[in-house]
C-alpha cells in the first residue's frame, strides 16, 4: 500500500503524518513552529519527514500551507501569518527531503480530505467552511478540486458582506470572516458582558469577571451547559454563517456544504442556526435541492490527511 507523508504548517505548531490510501494516519509527529524564519521552517519540516521516513516507506509528500499557493502548486506567493513570499517551498522541500513534494493551501488540503474520506465521501461537489480564528474555504466540483485560473481560488473569507464595514485584518472593510469566525464570536460576546447585559453575566461569571477570558471554546462550554447568552451569540455567528452560504451556493450550487474549524466543535447549537438562515435566504427553495450542510468529521487532522492525498495525485 502507498504511504504518503502529510504535513499542516500552522503559525505556532508543525503536524506530520503518514497516511495510507484509506485515509487512516498510522503515525503523527508535532514540533513548535519557527514562523518568522522561512528556512527554519523548511528544516522543521524537512526533519519531520526525515524521522517518519526511518520507520515508514514514504513515496511522496503533501504540505498544507496556510497562504496563496500557486497553480503548479510548487510556490506559496503569501502566507500571512508565516514568513513566505514568492518561497519554492516545492524546490526547498524536495532538495531536503529526496521526495516528490506537493504544496497546497491549508483550506483547499482539508477540503480535499474531507471529501475524499470524511463527511462528503458520497458526493461529487463540495463547498467547504472552515469556521476558526478567520473563515476558509475550499471547492471540490465534479471530483476536483478547483484552484482558480491562478491557483488562489475560495478565498471565501475575504468576500464583502458589508459595505464599509468592520475592518478586516486583509485591509478591507466588511469581509465575511469579520462576521462569521471565531474571532467574531468572541468580539461580539465580550461587547455583550462589557454592555453589562444581564444575559451575558453567566459567560462573564465562566470567565472569572475577566473580558480577555471569555473565548470561543468557553462561548461554546456555556452554550452546551444551557447559557442562553452563549447559546444566543453562536445562533447569531450561524445566521452570519448560513446568509453567506446560501450567496456562495447561489453560485456555486454545491452537493454538500461541510462546516469545519474548531467552531463547528459547537454542533448543532451552530449547524442549526446556520441551516435555518440557509434555507431561509436560498433562491427558489421548495423548487430546487437544498444542499445538505453537515459538519466535518477528520477534525484539525483534515489538512494533513488531505494534503498527503493530494500528493498521491
């Protein structure tokens, strides 16, 4: 059986496994990741290859960067938050490593995985959310994953929702990721407990009285414990959420709409929400199928597996 190596490059962590042909990770390795400094990144992965290497026979490897990649797939042409510009990480890797090295987007890896051997293994089109610190997209259409004509296609978080609205970290006003993350969401609870609003009082209470403390995973702790405040905020992240799907879907007719990112750890206090304000903002519904949108199933492991796949292919 192929074994390929997958590796997801964060801001603060490097994760590396190996993966066979049914998607199933036989071993992961972590390491601290040196952001600031290209080429301690490129070692950093190239020593994580090198170690699963001893003990698996590796054919190839996939690296998910969180960045535009271009559309060789060979040259992330910026990563925001990891010192890439214009870097062949294709040619640094493969010179490390002795391998055939495939780069690909983070978001387009964990598509790739989640369709291939996670919530949309039944479908042929996908549109994939990923709902975190920002938003992510990936498109699989017809079996393939669509890249653009450049490669830097389903960029979903940066569409504008809002005119002039709040600004984003891309230097736009209103971007959809502004108003359907993780940082959305916990914007928006902390202004709720700084108004003083009685219905915020039990985050506030969760977060020992102190704003900075009050974060995603707490919002969603308190939501699933019954805190209508808590429960409330992530209903609004969801309608943000399902408004823009039903845009994307709008153009994108997907299959199947699957909703990851460490967000969608909140279930169905946010997939209910967001299915109720897809639905109800879709064109044509009752005459048309309505996309199904399920939640992720391969975790923050989607990317890694995604990417060693793709670099089967």
């Amino acid at each position: 059986m192929s074994l390929a190596c997958g590796i997801d490059v964060g801001g603060t962590k490097i994760a590396g496994g190996v993966v066979d042909e049914d998607g199933t990770i036989l071993e992961e390795l972590r390491v601290e990741s040196p952001a600031t400094n290209a080429d301690a990144i490129e070692e950093a992965i190239a020593g994580l290859v090198t170690e699963l290497r001893s003990r698996h026979e590796i054919e190839t490897v996939g690296v998910g960067a969180a960045g535009y990649v271009d559309k060789a797939r060979a040259v992330v042409l910026f990563a925001p938050n990891v010192a890439w510009r214009n870097e062949d990480l294709k040619a640094e890797l493969e010179k490390r490593c002795d391998l055939p090295v495939v780069i690909e987007n983070d978001a387009n890896a964990a598509a790739w995985g989640e369709f291939a051997f996670g919530a949309a293994h039944d479908a042929e089109d996908l549109l994939a959310v990923t709902v975190g610190t920002g938003v992510g997209g990936g498109l699989v259409l017809d079996g393939e994953l669509y890249r653009g004509a450049n490669g830097v296609g389903a960029e979903i978080g940066h569409m504008r929702v809002v005119p002039n609205g709040i600004l984003c970290g891309c230097g736009k006003h209103g971007c959809f990721e502004q108003y359907a993350s993780g940082t959305a969401l916990v914007r928006e609870a902390r202004a709720l407990a700084l108004s003083g609003a009685q219905i915020a009082q039990g985050m506030l209470q969760r977060a020992g009285g102190e704003l900075g403390k009050i974060t995603g995973p707490l919002i969603t702790e308190a939501a699933q414990a019954g805190d209508q405040g808590a429960i409330q905020q992530l209903a609004e992240l969801g309608r943000w959420l399902g408004e823009g799907i039903a845009s994307l879907t709008e153009i994108l007719d997907p299959e199947v709409v699957v909703i990851g990112g460490g967000v969608s750890e909140a279930d169905e206090l946010l997939l209910g929400p967001t299915r109720e304000a897809f639905s109800g903002q879709l064109v044509g519904r009752g005459f048309r199928p309505i996309p199904e949108i399920r939640r992720a199933t391969l975790g923050n492991r989607a990317g890694l597996i995604g990417a060693a796949d793709l670099s089967r292919r």
